[in-house]
C-alpha cells in the first residue's frame, strides 16, 4: 500500500474520531456516570378501587439505579381517577409528587476535574409536581384465539410544575387475559410506551420503551406484577453544557428496567 | 243453642279452610307486568290471588316479576324473564330454576326444608334471604350465581358431590353448572333489591348479570 493509500484509510479512520471530539458527548470520558446497559431495578403498590364508573388510583413507586456508587433513586407519589365514559373510553387525571427524577439541564458540565467533564446534579431530594391528563380509548379483540385479548391505546399529557416541561405519553398495549372460572388469572400485557417531548430536548422521541407485563391475580383483587422494559432515553445538552462552551448534543442511553409491583383492585 | 253451636262449627270450618285448602300450595302475592301461570295443561295470565302448587309453572316476561308466597314460611320473588317450577311444598319444598333469577326469603320459621334447584346443582336453604339467578351460557353450559343476604345456603351439585355452605354477605358460582366457586363478596350483589313488600317500596330488581362477569375493557393498571 503507498503512502497516498494509507492516508486515505487514516483520513477515514480519523473523521469520526474528530467529529466524537468536537460533539463533546457527557458519557465519553473514562468513569461517566452515564453508561449503557445499566438496570434500574423498580417496585411499586397500587391501588385501583372501583366505584361505579369512577377508579380511584393510587401509586407508590421506587426505583433504585446504578450511576456509580452509591445508587441513585427515584420515589414518586400518584394519585387520581379515571372516569368510564362509555364502555370502550376511559379519561382521567392524576397528579404525582416525585423525587429523584432527572432532566436535561441536571447534566452539569465539570470544567474544574481533568478526570471528568460532567456529573449529575443530586435530584434526589428535589420535590417535582406532576400533572397528568390521561385518555384511554379500548378495545376488545374477540376475533383473536380465546377471545380475551384487548387493544388500549393510551394517551397522557405530562405537566412538570417544577421546570414547565410538556410531554404526550402515547402507548399502545396489547394484552391477554387468562381467564379461569370466569375471572382473570393472569394477564401477559405488550406494550410501547413513547413520549414526546413538547418545549424541551431535541428529538422527537424523549423516551420509549417495549416492556413485558405479567400480572398473577392472586386473589380476586390482589394482583402481583413483573415487568421488564428496555428503555431508550435521549439526553440533549444542558444548559451548563452549553455554558462551558462545549456545544449541542444528543445522545440516547438503553437501559433495562425490571419492575415488581403488587395491586390492589377492590370494588365498591 | 243448636244455632249458636252450628254458628260456632262454621266458623271453625270457615278458619281452617285456607289451611285445608292451601295445605300444599302457595297464593302468587303480587305481579307487575306479564306472568303466565301452567297448571296441567292450562297456561293463562297469573292473577294476584291464584294458587300455585306442584307441578305449576311461573314465567314471567320482560320488565316483569312476581311474587309468591309458599306455605311453609317461604317467599319467592321471580325477576323477569323467569321460569320457576314448583315440584313440591311440603315439608320438603323444592321449586326448579330453569331460567332468569329468584330471590327467596324465609319470612318465618323454616318447618322442613325448602330448595332451589337449577340445572345441575341444587341451594338448600339454612337461611332466610338468598338470590339465585342465571348467568351467562358459555359453551352452551349456564353459570348459576347464588349469593345470601342472610343465614346460610347449603349448595350442592349432586353429580360431583360437591358441597359448599355459603354464609351471609358472600356468593358463589356454579360454573356451567359444574364447579362450585369459593364463596367471596361480590360488589355487584350489593345492588340487588331484596324487598318482597310493594308495601315498602319498589319490589322491581334489575340488576344486571353481566356485573357478575369481569370486564376486560375495564382493567387498568396505571
């Protein structure tokens, strides 16, 4: 190979090393807080108790995940209603109080750390309020095997009152249900859970994920659930990013979410 | 003195002829809308006041209902679209359920026994108020529901042998008529009307069956 040929493969080698550089991504220097592949490991109580055509809804949910030691955590507090319009309608509103969750500009540029260029600001004691629109149209799919499959395409409108951030949650989920003398007995939910972000990031998509739900029905009204999801979140520059000079990014991060839940449904 | 001792022997006459008359039968109470009575081979419209004994038949038609009162201390409020036979009364009164829903009351003490039978298993009664009705046919099998509202129902599907006591406050199912579920409280039958009395009020129950069945577009999770 002549000289002329090896500068050409270097030329190329070398392109996307130097665009690597100059997009400055948080993740790329040597103990980044922000790896892939991580499992944010996730438990939850609910309880959903129906009175006519009223659920009332209420959640506690925690999520331990690992950014290095020690872990990190997210709690949140949930509550509210949905309201059966009509047999294949659902709407509600909910409101949640969380700590612990992270945003964008929580990706602090460290100019100070040769070591590092960034770190995540400590959300964990930061109380967020949640407010959340939710319409629920479904459908049951009596032509599928055994009939006991239904189609719910959800769709949420999510209003942080903390930083005024907007987002629609669209998740289109298929589930079956075993039933067993004339009750459910377990139901195995698929679903694709996306949110698009409406005054913040750089993508359409901020976040979505596949995930798998198996519900046992316990009892009659105590369900015990385990989900797992593969999460894909796209994280774009922070405002302290762009104060150290060092430019706009995206980058996405995947991460598996495993979820053990227990719910509560009494009827009244 | 002879008239005042034939006045005397009629009037006991006259006391003790709805007890002979109606030893083994029971009087239909009250009706709202259409209800058929079959005694033999007759079929006509039921009239409050008739007498209904073995081997009669009470329908009753749409948004329509009956009540009938047996001799041995036992009430029965047919719902619409019901079919009850009566198969004896006595000091064993058995009626058949072949369709729609009963709601039975004990309005004194029980001499005997008294059941309810539909296709498959038969409610004997310990208590006083229980409804029996018909659910949904699935695999051209019908479910029964049974639930007490007071005592206790003795519920038994003779082909199995299978036997449950179902206490006050709770229900079962008798799946296509062939599995007793454990008995368990059931918010639909808290719905249910049990007054017999159109003196107290409507007697009219319209709960729907169809609650008895989970609602697969009515689960949410999130």
């Amino acid at each position: 190979m002549n000289k002329a040929a090896w500068a050409l493969v270097l030329a190329v080698l070398a392109i996307p090393a130097m665009s690597a550089g100059a997009q400055h991504l948080p993740g790329t220097t040597a103990g980044s807080p922000m790896p892939q592949g991580q499992v944010e490991l996730q438990s939850r109580a609910q309880l959903v108790a129906n009175v006519g055509s009223w659920d009332i809804l209420a959640e506690l949910l925690g999520k331990l995940y690992s950014t290095g030691t020690p872990l990190s955590s997210f709690e949140s507090v949930t509550v509210g209603g949905y309201y059966r319009v009509i047999p294949n309608l659902k709407v509600g509103a909910l409101a949640r109080l969380q700590a612990g969750a992270r945003h964008d500009n929580d990706v602090l540029a460290v100019t100070s750390d040769p070591t590092t260029d960034w770190t995540w600001a400590d959300s964990s004691a930061r109380l967020e309020g949640v407010l959340m629109l939710d319409v629920s149209p479904r459908f049951q799919l009596g032509f599928l095997p055994t009939g006991n499959w239904v189609l719910m395409l959800k769709g949420r409108y999510e209003y942080n009152t903390w930083n005024g951030q907007m987002s629609i949650m669209a998740r289109p989920e298929l589930t079956w249900f075993w039933i067993r003398d004339r009750d459910p007995f377990l139901n195995v939910a698929l679903s694709y859970e996306m949110y698009f972000p409406l005054n913040f990031g750089s993508t359409l998509l901020y976040q979505s994920y596949p995930y798998l739900t198996v519900l046992w029905h316990a009892t009659p009204e105590v369900g015990i659930e385990l989900a797992a999801a593969y999460k894909n979140t796209s994280w774009t520059q922070s405002d302290s990013w762009l104060v150290a000079g060092w430019g706009s990014y995206t980058t996405t991060v995947q991460s598996w979410v495993v979820s053990l839940g227990v719910v509560y449904t009494p009827s009244f | 003195m002879r008239s005042k001792v034939l006045g005397f022997l009629a009037l006991l006459f006259l006391a003790g002829l709805p007890a002979f008359l109606f030893a083994a039968s029971g009087t239909i109470v009250y009706t709202e809308g259409e209800v058929s009575l079959r005694s033999g081979s007759e079929t006509r419209d039921a009239a409050i006041g008739d007498a209904v004994g073995p081997g009669s038949l009470i329908v009753t038609g749409p948004r329509s209902l009956a009540v009938i009162d047996l001799t041995n201390a036992t009430t029965v409020k047919l719902r619409e679209r019901t079919s009850l036979a009566i198969d004896s009364i006595g000091e064993s009164t058995s009626v058949t359920l072949t369709a729609g829903a009963v709601f039975t009351t004990i309005t004194r003490k029980l001499t005997g026994r008294f059941a309810v039978q539909t296709q498959g298993a038969v409610c004997g009664v310990r208590g006083t108020e229980f409804f029996v009705a018909y659910g949904r046919t699935i695999d051209a099998k019908p479910d029964v529901w049974m639930c007490v509202n007071d005592g206790t129902v003795e519920v038994s599907i003779p082909q199995t042998g299978q036997t449950v006591l179902v206490p006050k406050g709770l229900g079962i199912n008798i799946v296509g008529g062939e599995k007793i579920t454990a008995p368990r409280a059931y918010a639909w039958t808290r719905k249910l009307n049990w007054n017999i009395d159109p003196q107290s009020g409507a007697v009219e129950d319209r709960t729907s069956l169809e609650q008895a069945y989970s609602d697969l577009l009515d689960q949410d999770y999130d």
